[in-house]
C-alpha cells in the first residue's frame, strides 16, 4: 500500500509496486505489471542499487536508534512540561 514510510521508500528507491487502491482490481493491474520479466528486472535492479547505496546505512540498529532517539526526546519534552505525569501518561496524551 501506498502509506507511511513504506510508500515513501518504494517511491524513492523505485524498488517495488505501490498499490494506490486496497480493491482486487488495482491488485491485478499490478500484479499484471510485475508478472512482465522485464519489469520485475528493472525492481530487482532498484532493490540491489538501495542495497549498495542507502541499504547500507538504513540498518535496522540505525532505525532502532532513530526510534528511541525520538522516545527520549518525547518523554524529556514531557517531563518538562508536566513533571506529574509519566511517561506513559504523557505518550497517552500526544497520541
């Protein structure tokens, strides 16, 4: 599906098919483009360039790094601004 950060990455990297619509006949149109050698080819292609280039660096220790980075920051930030309420209240709040 075209969401979040998966959607952002496939477009990007052009190294898969987005579906746009969550109906069976978006899915066989797409299924119709990837099933063609050549096109399949150009994906595997994209998927080994994000390999060697940003594939690399995008580890999930690093991404797991990034998470907890943003934590830290959302409990410092509420700690600061309500020192009565926990972590887990103040996550509560911002959800």
């Amino acid at each position: 599906m075209n969401t979040g950060a998966v959607g952002e990455r496939i477009t990007a990297s052009k190294a898969g098919w987005l579906l746009h619509n969550a109906d069976v006949t978006e899915l066989i149109r797409l299924l119709t483009v990837a099933s063609k050698p050549i096109e399949w080819q150009q994906k595997v292609d994209a998927v080994h360039r994000w390999q060697q280039d940003e594939g690399r660096i995008a580890t999930t220790r690093r991404m797991g790094k990034q998470y907890l980075d943003v934590y830290r920051l959302a409990d410092t930030h509420c700690s600061e601004t309500s020192p009565l309420l926990t972590s887990i209240e103040c996550s509560q709040e911002h959800a």
